[in-house]
C-alpha cells in the first residue's frame, strides 16, 4: 500500500465514521486541537485502523504522533 493509499483511506474514515469536518483534515492538523479527537475518537480509531490495515495501534507508539502528518506516516510505516 502506497502512503497515497493510506492517506486516502485515512481521510475517508476520518469523515466518514468520525465524522470530521473534510475541510480541516490537513497534514498539518494537529489530532486533538484541531481536529478534535478525544479518547473515545481514538478507540473507534484503533478498531477501524485494525479493520482497514490488519494491524493493532499500540498506545506507546502513539506518543510522539501529534499531527495528522505523524499518524499518515505512522501507518504508512505499519502496512509498508
């Protein structure tokens, strides 16, 4: 899968089941200030990551992601 690839899939669920207004989803965008995603954002986050990608996102590998530029790469890094 191309990192094209998970950025699309990405953005998808991000609109689609987390219902993230389409116009703020930008690699810049940091998770939880301006895209609003709380910890329970984040559960439906691991379960759909697990259903999309046939991985588990570990919380300790999550520390240092803060944008959604960190979690494209972060998948991207899981899938390749």
């Amino acid at each position: 899968m191309t990192k094209n690839e998970v950025i699309s899939k990405v953005n998808e669920f991000l609109v689609d089941e987390i219902e993230i207004d389409e116009a703020v989803i930008k690699p810049e965008a940091k998770l939880k200030d301006d895209l609003g995603i709380d910890s329970l954002d984040f559960v439906d986050i691991v379960v759909i990551v697990e259903k999309h990608f046939g991985f588990k996102i570990k919380p300790e590998e999550m520390a240092n992601v803060r944008t959604l530029s960190d979690f494209y790469d972060y998948i991207a890094s899981k899938v390749s």
